[in-house]
C-alpha cells in the first residue's frame, strides 16, 4: 500500500488551518493583508501555525483556551509557515528583535511588537502553560472585553 505524500500533508495543512480558523483567528495568506492588518490600532495577536507535533498538540489548543479570559487581544489572526511563505516572511518583518519561531505567538500593539512566546517556550510545555503565558500577556497589554 502506498501514500502519496503530497496528498496526506495537504490533509494535514486543511485540519490545521480549520482549528485556528474554528478558534476564532483569521487567517493571512497574502503579505498585503499582513500589512494591512498588523498596522491597525489596538492589540493583536499573532499565531505562526505550522504542521508540526507542538503547534498541533500544545500551540493551537493553547490559542483556542487563552480567549476563556477578561482581557483579550482586538484582533485574532494566523499566519502559516511553510505554506503561505510571503506572509509569514511579512508577519515577521513586525517581529523586531526576534528571530523566525514556529509555532509561536507575537502580541502587537498598535503595529508594535510588545511581547512573542516563541517555539522554545512552546515545545516540551503543556498546553496550560502556554495559556498562562498568553492572558499574562492579555493582562499586561489588552482591555477588558
């Protein structure tokens, strides 16, 4: 029995994509949206997706469970590493000070990098932890919702 490999990791990438976008993020795929949207006022939250175990088994789920909080971002969006490379290449651009991660999250504040939680702090951790490590940051840069 054989696999076509293309085939599977297309399945994989469509089950990926479904479970941010059914969190609530939108996503960019383009690096015009990325510009566009990473400029506007307020607080946004970044999720780099990608098809690995971490994003999969603690990134995601953690994106899902951090919005069960009083204070959250004003927008929610994703970008995906490895698939929509011109718009993770823009995402990043906004990331000053960090280098590429994924999966991992940037916080921005008014177009302004305020705080990332990169993969290192990501892989190896539980789910929880990284949620603690998301509405941390909620509590010191977001409003009330």
């Amino acid at each position: 029995m054989s696999m076509d490999f293309n085939f599977f990791m297309n399945d994989v990438v469509r089950q990926a994509r479904q479970e941010i976008s059914a969190s609530g993020y939108k996503e960019l795929t383009t690096p015009e949206e990325v510009e566009e949207t990473l400029k506007k006022e307020g607080t946004t939250l970044v999720m780099v997706n990608s098809v690995c175990g971490c994003a999969g088994g603690i990134a995601r789920p953690a994106a899902a469970h951090a919005l069960h909080y009083d204070k959250r971002p004003d927008q929610l969006v994703t970008v995906f590493a490895g698939q929509d490379k011109e718009a993770t290449e823009k995402a990043r651009s906004f990331f000053t000070g960090y280098p590429p991660s994924s999966p991992s999250f940037a916080l921005l504040k008014n177009g302004e990098i305020v705080t990332m939680i990169e993969r290192h702090d990501i892989e190896g951790h539980d789910p929880m932890a990284v949620v603690q490590k998301l509405q941390t940051a909620f509590e010191q840069y977001c409003e009330e919702v």
